[in-house]
C-alpha cells in the first residue's frame, strides 16, 4: 500500500471577478451570412470540431478543431466554415474582465491547438449543460467553472487579466471611430481628429491603438479597405472610381495599398470574387 499526501498550497491569484453573461454551442454550415459585429464585453471562441475562418475587418486567421480566440470589446469580428465543412464552436460572453497581450494591447488573440483541449471542451460542455437545465445551484457552478477556465487559459498563455473598466473604450476614442466608420471618403488626418476631439495629438493617437489594437489611420485604411472591397464585387465601378469613392488620392496609392493588404491587385480580387460567384 502506497500513500501520499498533498498540502494545498495559498497562491496568490487574486479575484477575477468575472460573470458568464451567456454560452452557446452552434453550427455553421454555410446556411447563413455572417455579418461583421461587436460586443460590449469579452468574447471566447473555442472550436469543438470542423475548420473555417475568423474575420476581422482587415485579417482573415484560419481555425480548426482545438483553437481559441478572444474577442475583446468592441472588436469587429465574425467567423465562417468552409465549404463541405461545418465549423461547430461554443462561444461564451463574459462581463467584468479582458486580457492583454504581450505587448499590453486589447487585440483579438489567436491561440491554434490550444494546450488541454478535452479539458477546455469538457468545462464548456459542462457550463453549457447548467445553463440549459437551470436547477438549484446552476449558477454557483457555471460561476466557477468559468473561473476554473479562465485561471487555466492565464495559466498557459501568460496572458494578463484586466477589469473591464480597464480596456472599456473611452468617450473621446469611441467618437474617433465613429467618425472614421462615417467620414473614411473624406480626406481624414491626425489633425482632423485632434479638432474633432480635443485632444493632444500623440496622446490621442496612442490612447486609440491601446483601446482598439490599430492607429486612427491604420483603422482609417482598414474601413476604406472594406468599402472598396464591397463595391469591387457589388459594382462595375472601374477601379479609379471606386479609390475616389473609398477616399484615395490616386488611383496608383490605393492599388498599392489594397496589394499591401489582400497580396493582390484589386481587378484580381474583382476577378477572384466573380470566379466564386459563378460556381
């Protein structure tokens, strides 16, 4: 007979006060549009089974069984299977935390066969079965096992939690974004948004990267990217005409621009598109 004793040991891992808002356990078989959208509090994405792809309004990750993605606040995101594919995934709104990167941003954070899936998979499908059969102590349990998986993604990431407050997107950095969304064909610099805010121009610069992961003029391109996409493959626009629509100053800046983002010209993304279209 063999006999071993372990003593707890205190740590010092402080509250995280944190609360499940909702869980979901969905299927996507190409049977719906995803839209573009956003969240006012954290998201976490983990893949059951099936691959496809999770989309930011200027980067495309590829996903598969096994990863994980956080979605902080107000990042626009959607995600979709691939054809003869279908990409089953929970997804789990949670209020009151966010979690920064390395280099302290608040990003969409891509995490590709993430270590202890089963066990990952095993806290979701338990949540969810709580959630779904609402007796006594549903709650209280959904409750901690959301922190059980919360200490377990810190733990093998390294990442750094943060009160929500901490990475809510501010008053004046939500107007800039606002403005952007509305105003990207017009002709928009640090300038502008330092009259429309007030602000000093470093510093609001700066305080949007930290809140949104981009400059104001990396977000102004990356809309400007996504409207010219649009009319590429719902228009017969020529090209010249959608650069002066989108807020390009030449038609030779924007193909370059568009190359440095897609890897191509923009009459082969026109061209690529309509290919797909046709099938």
């Amino acid at each position: 007979m063999s006999h071993r004793q372990y003593k707890i040991q205190s740590d010092e891992v402080h509250n995280l006060n944190v609360n499940l808002l909702s869980i979901s356990l969905s299927k996507d078989e190409k049977d719906w549009a995803s839209m573009l959208h956003t969240h006012p509090f954290t998201e976490l994405f983990f893949v059951v089974s099936g691959e496809g792809k999770f989309l930011l309004p200027s980067k495309t990750h590829t996903i598969q069984t096994g990863d994980l993605i956080i979605i902080p606040p107000y990042i626009e995101h959607t995600e979709q299977s691939v054809k003869g594919c279908s990409l089953e995934y929970y997804v789990i709104g949670v209020d009151g935390i966010s979690f920064l990167s390395e280099d302290n941003s608040s990003c969409v954070q891509v995490f590709h066969n993430f270590q202890n899936t089963e066990s990952i998979s095993h806290l979701l499908s338990q949540m969810l079965y709580e959630m779904r059969k609402q007796t006594y102590g549903s709650e209280q349990i959904c409750q901690n096992l959301l922190e059980i998986l919360i200490l377990r993604i810190i733990r093998s990431k390294n990442l750094l939690p943060v009160p929500l407050t901490a990475v809510h997107i501010p008053k004046e950095c939500a107007q800039i974004k606002e403005y952007l969304d509305t105003n990207y064909a017009e002709h928009i610099t640090l300038d502008t948004l330092t009259e429309l805010t007030h602000m000093n121009k470093y510093y609001m610069a700066h305080s949007f990267a930290k809140y949104t992961g981009q400059s104001p003029i990396q977000y102004l391109n990356q809309r400007r990217m996504e409207a010219a996409c649009t009319l590429l493959v719902d228009t017969d626009h020529s090209i010249s005409a959608i650069a002066s629509s989108v807020g390009f100053s030449s038609q030779s800046y924007f193909t370059q621009t568009f190359r440095k983002n897609f890897g191509m010209t923009p009459i082969k993304y026109r061209q690529n598109n309509t290919e797909k279209q046709a099938k």
